[in-house]
C-alpha cells in the first residue's frame, strides 16, 4: 500500500488530502485560542460523588503563555478596524504582566511598539518575557497594586495623548468579547454541550463574563461562578480583590451567580498539588480557581465543572508562590482540601 507522501508525489490532486499538521499557521495570532480542556481526575478523587466531573481549560498553551492572547487580540483587532490603532502610533496599558505579555506579542507581530505601566512587583520572568518581545515598561508602586499601575498609565498618555492607542482592558467590551467569540464557544463544543457550571477569576472580569454569557445564550441554567482573593492584601498575581479595587468597567456582578473568595494560601498549596499530583505546573490564579471549582463540584450530585488555569507556572519560579514550598505534605494537603472545599448539603 502506497504511503500518503508516495500517493501525493504521484497524483497532484492527491496532495490535497495529505494530512496538514493542526497548526499550521501563517502568523503567530492565528494559534490563539483552541486550548485543551483536561480532566482533573487524580485531586477531585474520593471528594466528589461519581456523576461529577472537574476539567480545566488550559490557556497556557496560547502562543503568548495566557488566557490575555484572546483578550489582547481582539482589542487590537478591532482598533484597527475602527481606525484607532493606525501605523506609527504606540500600543498602551496599565497590566498585572500578562496582558502586557500578551499585548506585546501581539504588538510585535503587527509592527507595533509596546508601552506599559506596571507594579514593580511583578516577576522578574514576566519582566523579562516583555523586554524580550521589544516592549518598554514603567513600573509604579507596588504597594498600591494594579490600580497604581493604572494611574501611571493615565499620567503616560497624559503627555502626549495623540501618540497612543490605549486598548484599556478594564473598559473596552472587545475583552469580553474576545472570550464570548472563542472561550466560551470551545468549551461549548470540548464538553459536548454537557458543561453545568463555569468557574473562573476575576482579573479585568473579561473571562468570566465573555464566557459566562456565551454559555448561558446556549442554556441559561449554566451556573457562572467567579473567583476573587480573600483578601485585599493578597498574593494571587492576576486577580483582583473586589471590593477593595477599582471596578472595572466591563465587570457586571449582576450577572454572575455566585463569587467565592479563596486565600492565597489555600492556592498556593493547591499549586503544589496539581504539579505533584496532576504533573501540571500552573500559576497561583489556577490554583485559586481550582480550590473553588472543587468547592462548588462537592455540592453537586451531578455537574460538568469547567475551570479555566489562566497560565503555566514557568513564569512565577521566582515568586513568593515557590518560598517555603518544600514543607508541603501530600498526606496533610488531603486533610486540608477536605476542609476547604467542605461537602454542604448537595444540590444538583
Ligand atoms: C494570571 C491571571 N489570572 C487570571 C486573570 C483574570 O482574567 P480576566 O482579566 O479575564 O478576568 C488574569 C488576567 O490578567 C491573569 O493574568
């Protein structure tokens, strides 16, 4: 039997049906999106009743390292379209590290230069990440937070308003957007249809309400469910802690049907776990949305819960999430999720 290179050196025509590698791209924005969902089988083991499953959406696997690819190229997309974002001017915005990543990836795909304000704490890796993609960045005070590095932003442009083009995550609904066109409709089609409820952090909200609203225009009784700190002086990079922060302007409370608050260290030690325990390395958002999508599967007695783990753990090895990790036990982490996610009366 001729092989399928044989079959196409022979037959022009043939060459069409040679299989084409599933990426094959002709820019690096065309691999944004089509993440894989996986099932979180080893830590849900013996705390969940048998017609519940727990899978998260992998978004480290976009070309940029996070789930702001989608984010960052939409807002892009349609600056340009609008005519806001036009040759010569300078990519802005305030960010906690991955929608600047993301934003300068996309940037230097396009021929854009790449500004940003951002909390000095950042990672060092995020840090690195940026000056490699040709980015330039301001840094504010890290004490006070994402917001501080959107006050910077705003006194950057203050100088020379016409050089920008300022995608402004927090407020521009193509965020949202971005997650109702892509997120939303993959995990649609990756869980059959069967996906009961959605768990995800609140950063800018972009996530959780782009998708939410997707899944819900499919079938209005998905539950949505956000994931904010407990606290505002936290350490989960990426989220923000509502009530102590600036609300951003694509973010409707309203919409969702419940918001859990998770402490830092319940998701740092959910961290360890799921490398130790899933061989995934996640950064500490996806330990936080892990935590609660583990406490929202053990009320039910059946559910399809889809988590999304915004980013690998690459980019936080030089984070307080990785000081004093080595004390972490797997026999004691078993009795502590127990606590955690604690069964209450189920529902379906
Ligand atoms: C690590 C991390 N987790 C979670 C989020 C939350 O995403 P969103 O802004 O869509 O709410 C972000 C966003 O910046 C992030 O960087």
């Amino acid at each position: 039997m001729a092989t399928i290179s044989q079959s196409s050196r022979q037959s022009p025509a043939g060459a069409e049906r040679q299989p084409v590698p599933a990426a094959r791209a002709r820019s690096v924005l065309e691999l944004i999106g089509d993440t894989p969902l996986l099932e979180i089988r080893k830590i849900a083991a013996g705390l969940l009743r048998p017609g519940v499953r727990v899978f998260a959406k992998l978004e480290g696997f976009n070309p940029g390292g996070s789930v702001k690819d989608r984010a960052a190229a939409k807002m892009i997309e349609i600056g340009l379209a609008r005519g806001e974002l036009k040759p010569g001017k300078v990519i802005i915005d305030s960010t906690s590290g991955n929608t600047g990543i993301a934003l300068a990836m996309v940037g230097a795909a396009l021929g854009y230069q790449v500004e940003l304000a951002m909390a000095a704490n950042a990672s060092r890796e995020r840090k690195q990440i940026l000056a490699a993609f040709g980015a330039k960045v301001n840094f504010s005070d890290p004490l006070e937070g994402s917001d501080g590095a959107m006050m910077l932003c705003r006194q950057m442009i203050a100088r020379a308003p016409e050089r920008y083009f300022k995608p402004d995550q927090y407020n521009n609904e193509a965020n949202p957007l971005a997650h109702f066109e892509t997120t939303g409709p993959e995990i649609w089609r990756q869980s059959a249809g069967q996906v009961t409820h959605f768990v995800a952090g609140i950063g800018t909200g972009g996530t959780v309400m782009g998708t939410g609203r997707y899944l819900k225009s499919r079938r209005p009784e998905i539950r949505v469910i956000a994931v904010e700190p407990d606290d505002p002086m936290h350490g989960l990079e990426g989220l923000k802690h509502m009530a102590s922060s600036i609300v951003p302007g694509i973010y409707h409370e309203e919409e969702l049907d419940d918001k859990l608050p998770v402490s830092t260290e319940d998701a740092y030690e959910m961290v360890y776990a799921l490398g130790q325990i899933e061989g995934l390395l996640v950064g500490q958002s996806s330990g936080a949305a892990m935590v609660a999508a583990l406490r929202v599967a053990r009320q039910l007695k059946q559910g399809f819960v889809v988590t999304l783990f915004p980013d690998f753990g690459d980019r936080y090895l030089s984070t307080n999430l990785w000081v004093g990790w080595q004390r972490w036990r797997r026999e004691d982490f078993a009795r502590r999720l127990d606590k955690w996610t604690g069964r209450a009366n189920a529902t379906t």
